[in-house]
C-alpha cells in the first residue's frame, strides 16, 4: 500500500468517525419540561431555553413553544430570521433580566413574535422588553409586554405591533433615529411616561409612527413627537386615527424647535379624564385634527399652527 493510498484510507476513516454537526430545521421546540441537549429541539425532545432552539432552527424558520414556563435566563441576541410562537392558551414567557432587556436584535433581521408575555425579573431586574438596532425588523402580535422601562425600543428599525398590550412601563413604544412603528388594536395601561413616544433624535431619516384602533389609559401621557435630544434639526411624524385617551395627563403632544419638523395628526380619535391637554402643540410642534375628535381641549404657544379645528 503507498502512502498516498494508506493517507486517503485515514481522512476517510476519521471522516466516518467525527461527529457530525446538528442538521438545523425549519421548527424547534420549547417545553417546561425540555432539556437543551436533546439535538435538534423536536417536538418529541424539545429543549428549554430559547437560545438552543434558535441554534438548533434554520434561517427564517420557527419556533414553537409548547406550553406555560419562562424561556430565558438573560438577554436572547436573535441573528437570524426568526417566528417565536406559543401555543394558544399557554404562556411562553421571556424575562428582562439582569439590567437588559429580554430580547436584543441587532441588524437587518426578521422576527415575528407571537403570543408571547415579555415581563420584567423582580429579582434581577433588566430594562427593556424588546431592543432593535440597525435595520431589525419585529412584528409582533397577541403579545403581552409588562413591567419593562420601555416595552419596544426601536433605533434606527422597523416595528410591526398588533393587537399587543403594554402595561405597567416606562413607555410602551419608544421610535428614535428614523425608526418606523405601525401600531394598530393594541392597549397601553399604566404609562409612566408617554405610551408611544416618536422621538426625531440621531438620524436625519424621519421617525414615524402610524397609530390606529388602540387604547391609552390610567398613565402620564398618550402620544408625543419631539426631538428628545434637543439637537437643531429633525424630523417625527405621527398619524393618530380611532383611538382613545383617557385618564392621563396629557393625550398627544408635539413639541418643536427650530430647524425640526415635528407633526402629528389626529382623527375620529376620543379624549376623555384628561387632566391637562388632550391636544398639545408646543414650541413650533403641530398637531392637526382631522375631525370627529371628542372631548379634546386644546392648547399651545402662540406660534403653533393646529388645522382643522
């Protein structure tokens, strides 16, 4: 036998040997009682905790959870294409932990999220619900987010949000740096500062956000566009159409300065308790009313602009 020959005979005989690498799939799958060893996270051995579903998933596949119990044990980095789905009638839950948030998506990603309860560790408590930086796409829906500083915190992203309760936060839905938010059926509760807050700061792409259908109560404020930074340019818009206010502070505020573009309009929207403005423009911000507005009171600096009323 030559060498060349007896050298192929022992790369193919350690090939036969070596342990091959886990072949991804399009499911995983989370149980209470799963275990991360189990190879593969199948429906028959799930494992336990997100990240090793996310391991074991394909690129823009999904992963189900299968019944009631928390599935982190600090902040989950998604780097793919992903659906995170519970069960219908179960509780799959993910913890801010450990001052981060609970999920942390950084980059040009898809993640659906779905039946989901994202919720703050008393013991080892962490900051955000869901953070997207540089480019992250979420969509969420039937969605629970509660007790976190600010529910979604979005830089420079896009966030899809249906039919989600915030409750209990900081604010509920936070856009900054020409993010986008599309929130639609979805209630804010207990606020402490305003629940969908547009802020103009870090990026001359506009921040926007389209709000429709949802619900704000029992908190500090509803909707605000401004330039949190201070900076002398900048852009936030926000459309507010069939929603309701009430028991706050102030409903939708705009506040201006120079150089920025600061709008919000509003439409077939109801105020209701509100204990200061529930329409407030603010140095050079505008808030236009596009009818059928109910219990609004209005106020604002001289140099403030509100059409349509």
């Amino acid at each position: 036998m030559t060498r060349n020959i007896r050298a192929t005979l022992a790369l193919v005989t350690g090939l036969a040997i070596a342990p091959l690498a886990p072949a991804q799939s399009f499911r995983a799958y989370l149980a209470s009682y799963g275990n991360d060893a189990n190879v593969g996270c199948t429906v028959s051995a799930p494992c336990r905790l997100l990240p090793a579903a996310l391991n074991a998933v394909l690129n823009g596949g999904e992963v189900w959870i299968l019944d009631s119990a928390n599935f982190n044990q600090s902040a989950v980095s998604i780097t793919k294409d992903v659906s995170i789905l519970a069960v219908p009638g179960q509780v799959g839950s993910l913890a801010s932990v450990a001052s981060g948030p609970a999920i942390f998506v950084n980059g040009a990603y898809k993640v659906r999220l779905r039946n989901v309860v994202i919720a703050n560790n008393a013991n080892n408590p962490g900051t955000h619900g869901i953070v997207l930086n540089s480019g992250a796409n979420l969509a969420i829906e039937d969605s629970l987010i509660s007790v976190v500083q600010r529910g979604i915190y979005a830089t420079a992203s896009t966030a899809s949000i249906y039919r989600t309760t915030f409750r209990e936060g900081t604010s509920g839905v936070y856009l900054t740096s020409g993010s986008t938010g599309d929130v639609t059926e979805s209630r804010f509760v207990h606020q402490s500062d305003y629940s969908i807050y547009v802020d103009a700061s870090g990026s001359s792409t506009p921040s926007v956000a389209t709000v429709t259908n949802c619900s704000v109560a029992d908190g500090w404020g509803g909707v605000r566009a401004s330039n949190q930074s201070g900076v002398a340019s900048g852009t936030a818009q926000a459309s507010v159409m069939g929603s309701s206010f009430s028991n706050l502070v102030y409903g939708v505020v705009a506040v201006g300065g120079t150089g920025q573009t600061i709008r919000i309009a509003v439409g077939n929207s109801h105020f209701s308790q509100i204990q200061q403005l529930a329409l407030y423009p603010l140095g050079g911000g505008v808030v236009e009313t596009l009818g059928n507005n109910l219990g609004r009171q209005i106020g604002g600096s001289s140099a403030t602009t509100v059409p349509g009323i």
